[in-house]
C-alpha cells in the first residue's frame, strides 16, 4: 500500500493512463563481479516479483494500443530486452514464466547464429587479458591499467565509450584490435538461434527487431539505416511466420543515436511502434514510434518502486518529427 497508492497517483488508467516500459538486455547466471549492475537470475527474480506486485504488467504491443485508446488500467508497465542474447530464453523467460509476466525481446538479426556482438568481443577480451596494461595506441584507442578488477571496468568503460559511436568498418577494426592486444582469444557464442527465439515466442514472448548488425544508425548512409531497419524485421518474420510490428533503436539516445529521418524510416517500413532508451513513461501524448523506457538499479522493493514513481513523473525526450 506504501507504493500501490503513490504508484496509482502517478500513473491513472485510461485516458491520462502512463506506461512505464522497462528495459534489460542480460541476467546471469550468477553474479559479475566486473558487471554488478546486471542482475543474475536470483536478483532478477527479485525485481520481477516487486514488478507482479506493484503493476499491471501487459505485453508491449497491447499496453502501446491501450494507451492510445484510453483503455490501459492504472500502474501499467511492460517488460523489454534488448539484442536477443541467449540468456533471455534460458534463464529469464522462465522466471517470467513463473510469475506470468509478459515480456518482449527485441532481436539484433545477424546475430541469429548465435554470435557475439562487437560491445562483448570488448569486455571478454579485456576480462580474459593476462597481462596488467593493454596498449592501443597503434589503434588510437590509448594505454589501459588492467591489473585489478575495478581497473578493468574503468577500461571496458572507456573503450566502450570510444568505440561505441565510431563509423561500422572503424569500429569493427578498433574491436578486433582489442581482442587481438588481449590475446587473440575467440570471443564467446552469447546470443540465441532461430530456434530459441521460436522458443520464446511459444511461450507468448513477443518479438521485436533491432536492426541487423546494431549500428549507431546516424554513423550509417540512409540506405544503410533503412536496410537495416528494413532487413531485420524480414528476417524474424521468416523465423517466426509472423509480423513483427515493434522495434528498437540501437543505444537508442534521441539525436545522438537516432534521427527524425529514422523514425520516418521505421514508420514507413510497416512497423507498429518503436521504443528508445530515453527515461521517462510514455502517456497518450508520446509519440508512438519513441516511446521511452527505464530500469531502476536499486536493490529493495521499496527503492525500486520509489525510483519508477519518480521516472513517471520525468520529462520524456525525443526527435522532432519530420515536417510531412
């Protein structure tokens, strides 16, 4: 009752209805002493349990209709994943499962063998390294201390950073430098097959695209960015025999990450709705194609709920829309 009443307050049902939208993208199997902020299984459970008992949770393509039809019940929300990684189907949807929550997965397509995405070839090379520095500066990418455990997050933390917004041939090349500077190790095999995204959506997971190869789509030519956006959902409809109506924004940061002229593409590419990472809870007033997500990192029930009542009462960001 303590967050029920002030939840209910924030977020109303039908016509001035909220939807909080939360993001994740792993749950481990146990925890990452270089990645304590990615919640194992026993931690997510945990969440997933506050969740059941504070809201309305609605799968993401019913929550957005409702929305705009005034109809959604107070205290909405939904539960979203990015990039498609293989831990989505063995270890978190069955912790869905369990409680009955809805979720949905948003897929990253030329993954879909099972491979390892350019971001995790850089923290598993770093956190395998032997050695206590690392020196790219052949690469541009300069000198890192790894010789303790903070200090390889500090690293992974930068060169994520530096890597992350470059152009796909520069950042292709910059990560095969850090793994080859670390020791040349393969990287390891993170995300699902077709198989488990079928899987998934057996189990009433929905899907969702999220490009081809994961660009930072303003780094990408306008052909590019709508092949991508255009490809990946061709692609899980052939997976799954079905229409895929939602999508993702890679990094998902409005004007850094995405443009107006992205969300026209997406729009005209026959997609229902598309999420962002922008904070905030989407309302009647929200633009269908960036709706805001959020994920609080506290570990109690009660910060947890006090953090999502104060997201809904943020500022929502987003592009301006194209003139039509």
């Amino acid at each position: 009752m303590l967050l029920r009443l002030p939840l209910t307050l924030a977020s109303p049902g039908g016509r001035r209805g909220r939807l909080s939208i939360l993001i994740f993208h792993r749950v481990l199997a146990k925890p990452d002493p270089l990645f304590p902020e990615t919640p194992d299984a026993q931690a997510f459970s945990a969440q997933m349990r506050w969740v059941a008992s504070l809201f309305n949770v609605l799968p993401l393509s019913e929550a957005i209709d409702r929305l705009y039809q005034g109809t959604l019940p107070p205290r909405a929300l939904s539960i979203t994943f990015d990039d498609g990684y293989a831990d989505n189907e063995s270890l978190a949807a069955p912790i869905l499962q369990r409680l009955g929550l809805p979720a949905t997965v948003f897929v990253t397509t030329d993954f879909l063998d099972g491979g390892c995405m350019w971001n995790d070839r850089v923290i598993e090379a770093v956190r395998a390294c032997q050695s206590d520095s690392i020196d790219l500066n052949e690469a541009d990418l300069g000198r890192f201390d790894v010789a303790s455990s903070s200090a390889r997050r500090r690293a992974i933390d930068d060169l994520l950073g530096r890597i992350k917004h470059m152009e796909p041939a520069q950042r292709r090349a910059a990560t095969d430098a850090v793994v080859a500077v670390c020791g040349g190790r393969p990287s390891p095999y993170l995300m699902m097959g077709p198989e488990q995204v079928r899987r998934l959506r057996h189990h009433n997971i929905e899907i969702g695209a999220h490009t081809t190869t994961h660009p930072i789509l303003t780094k990408v030519s306008s052909a590019a960015a709508r092949d991508e956006i255009v490809r990946s959902k061709a692609r899980l409809e052939a997976v799954l025999d079905e229409r895929i109506g939602l999508f993702a924004y890679p990094n998902g940061v409005p004007e850094q990450d995405y443009s107006a002229e992205h969300v026209e593409i997406v729009r005209a590419a026959g997609y229902s709705a598309a999420v962002t990472t922008s904070w905030g809870a989407a309302s009647s007033r929200s633009d269908r194609f960036q709706l805001p997500r959020f994920t609080p990192w506290d570990q109690t029930r009660l910060a947890y709920g006090a953090r999502l009542i104060g997201n809904l009462r943020r500022a929502e960001r987003r592009v301006t829309a194209l003139a039509s």
